[in-house]
C-alpha cells in the first residue's frame, strides 16, 4: 500500500517542536514497520526555497517550500497547489492528512481517497489571538476549518471530545484512534525524587504558565524543595517576557527553569526525572505531553477543558483542576509531591492506561484497517 501523509513536520525529525509533529512521527515510524507499506510524508516548509527530499526510518519525507506572504488570507493556496502536485506525482492509493487546514484542502482537492485525523478545535483555540493580524488569522482559521470539515467523509478522532465537538460541522464518519507515544517511551526507566514539577507546552497564553508559577510560590509552602520546569518553543515573545517577570516577582528564580525547545534526548531526560506531569491549558484536544508522562507512569495535574479529561481520571491517574484555579491547581501538586504512595498508586495507573491505548503499533495498525475500509468502499476512487 502507498501512503501519501500530509502534515506539519521539522527539517530535522530527531527535534520535534510540537504534539501534531510528535504524533506523525510516531505513527509513521510504526507505519514504516508494517509489511507492503510503501509511506511518503508530505510537508510545506516555509525554511526551504527548493523541494528537499529525504528518508528517515523507513518511510520518505518530501518537504516543500512553504508559502511565505499571505497564507491566511489565500488559504495557503501556494501551498495547497504545490502538496495537490506532490501528491499526484507519488501516485498513492490514499492521502491522509493532518489538521484542518491546507493539508486536508489539498488532500480534497487531489483526487484520491482520503481520511483525516483532526488534531485541535481551532475555531476555540484561536480565542486568545489579539490584535488585527489575531483577528485576521482568527477569522481565515475558522473559515478553512469549517469548510474542510464540511467536505469530510472520514475522519479519524483522537478524543471524545473531538468527535462530539465536530459532530454539527461534519457528516463524516468517526474513526476513534488515540495519539500513540513513540516505542521508546514503553522500556524507560524513570525516578521521582527530584520534586521537579515538568510541564511541556508552547509558550503562548493559551498554555496557562503564569498560573503555574504562582501556584509554585504556594506549593513551596509545603514543600520547599519543589521545582517547575518548563520547556517548549517561544511562539509569543510578550507573554514569555510577561513569564520572567512573574518568576521574578515572586522570588522563583532559583525554582523555576524557562528551557525553551529541546531535542527529544532531552526531552526524555525532563520526563524520565520529573515527580509530576502539569499541563494548565484553557484549550486541548488530546495532548500528547500528557500521554507521554502517562507513558513514563507520571501523575498528571491538568486543566479539566476539552479531550484532557478523556486522559486524566481523578484520584486514579491524577487531578483535573479549572483553567486558572492558582489555589487548586497548587492544592494538587503539593497532595502529588507530599505523598509517595499515592504518586506511586497514581503513576501505576497511568502506565496501565498506557499500555492499552497508546502503543504506536496499535495506533498504526487500526490506521491502516481503516485505509482498507476506504478503499474497499471506494474501490480506490
């Protein structure tokens, strides 16, 4: 079977800056795996002028210049026109795009039978963009979403929550495949003497950092030790600065460490050594971060808003707490980091659920089934 995948992915896939990249990864590593599996990855690059073409771990990435100037406003149409012809000329027998966005209009518009996995409920995500360019790409995101979806015939779900959320803007059938964790996450050794609490997330608003912060200053009342640790790529420069200036204020400069974009052998290292896992958003779908701390048998402290609660389960694998809720969000952490057999009962947990749900090889093989279906019931067309 040829596989044409579309989708956002680094020059360099040894550093992954993002979940959706770390999800493409890890299915199409496993994908690469599977017998008569011939996997191509399609991606539009904004960092290159020339197609550049390599092979990593069975599978070929194909990156394309990506549209510089105006991809909002056009609806990447230099993009979308550059992936149409990159996809008829490998010639696959399905398309299977990541998003909602130009790689699923391209995937519509090329003329062989597709399936999408939608990653994010943009049209939510996009509440925090401020300014006239946040509104303009507020307003071009929502737009594309819509009519992508609206056009959907099948489409893979990561989360219950993603699966109802669309359910009034499509009429494609739901295929509920949950984001797999690379291999390598199933055979770590872990500790958790440290105190450090690791939250691994872009740093923009939507990620809720000056929360976790200030619910630092009050875990610290009770456990003086404690750390944070934050490590993700700076996508809003301001509220990193507005970040600092909270760490400073409350005197956490010495516990709080701002690690910025890391490579994966050090994103391990964060994950393996940490106590407990946060992640303190006002919107997720089915954040990868989380599954992998799951992976690693990790507690998870997190926001209780869109798919999280489909991962985290009160008192068994960890807490849900409100989107901004300092006081509780701390109450939690310090019950995680001042008690060692329920971080133990609490990480078991989390493992378990793991290994039922988020092993690659299974996500990759329910993948693939479904492109059988499609293609039965299309007959390829």
């Amino acid at each position: 079977m040829r596989v044409a995948m579309l989708g956002n992915f680094p020059l360099d896939p040894e550093r992954i800056p993002g979940g959706v990249e770390a999800v493409i990864r890890n299915l199409a590593v496993a994908m690469a795996k599977l017998e008569d599996m011939d996997l191509h990855l399609l991606v539009s690059c904004q960092e290159i002028s020339e197609p550049v073409t390599k092979t990593y771990a069975g599978f070929t990435i194909h990156y394309l210049p990506g549209q510089r100037r105006l991809g909002n406003l056009t609806s990447h149409f230099l993009d979308r026109k550059r992936l149409v012809a990159a996809i008829k000329q490998i010639k696959p027998d399905i398309v299977h795009a990541h998003g909602t966005d130009r790689y699923v209009a391209a995937a519509q518009c090329s003329g062989f039978p597709y399936v999408v996995t939608v990653h994010g409920i943009r049209f939510r995500e996009v509440v925090l963009f401020g300014g006239f360019t946040g509104w303009v790409r507020k307003v071009t995101t929502i737009r594309m979403e819509k009519q992508v979806l609206a056009r959907s015939e099948h489409i893979f779900v990561i989360a219950d929550y993603v699966g109802k959320t669309i359910a009034p803007m499509t009429s494609a059938k739901q295929y509920p495949i949950a984001n797999p964790v690379a291999e390598e996450y199933f055979g770590m050794e872990t500790t958790d003497e440290s105190n450090t609490i690791l939250s691994v997330a872009a740093v923009q608003p939507r990620k809720g950092l000056i929360h976790l912060v200030e619910a630092l200053a009050l875990v610290r009342q009770e456990v003086p030790d404690a750390r944070l640790r934050l490590i993700g790529k700076v996508l809003t420069p301001e509220y990193a600065e507005q970040v600092k200036a909270k760490i400073i204020e409350l005197g956490l400069s010495d516990a709080v460490e701002m690690v910025g974009f890391v490579s994966d052998e050090e994103l391990q290292d964060a994950f393996t050594g940490c106590s407990v896992f946060t992640l303190c958003s006002v919107e997720e779908s089915s954040p990868v971060s989380i599954a992998e701390a799951m992976t690693l048998g990790k507690p998870v402290v997190a926001s209780a808003v869109g798919g999280v609660p489909d991962l985290v389960s009160p008192d068994k694998t960890g807490y849900l707490v409100q989107f901004g809720d300092v006081p509780a969000i701390a109450d939690a952490l310090t019950k995680v980091l001042a008690d060692r057999e329920l971080r133990d009962r609490l990480g078991a947990n989390a493992r378990a659920r793991a290994e039922r749900d988020f092993h690659p090889m299974a996500a990759a093989t329910k993948t693939v089934e479904v492109f059988k279906q499609i293609l039965a019931e299309t007959g390829g067309k």
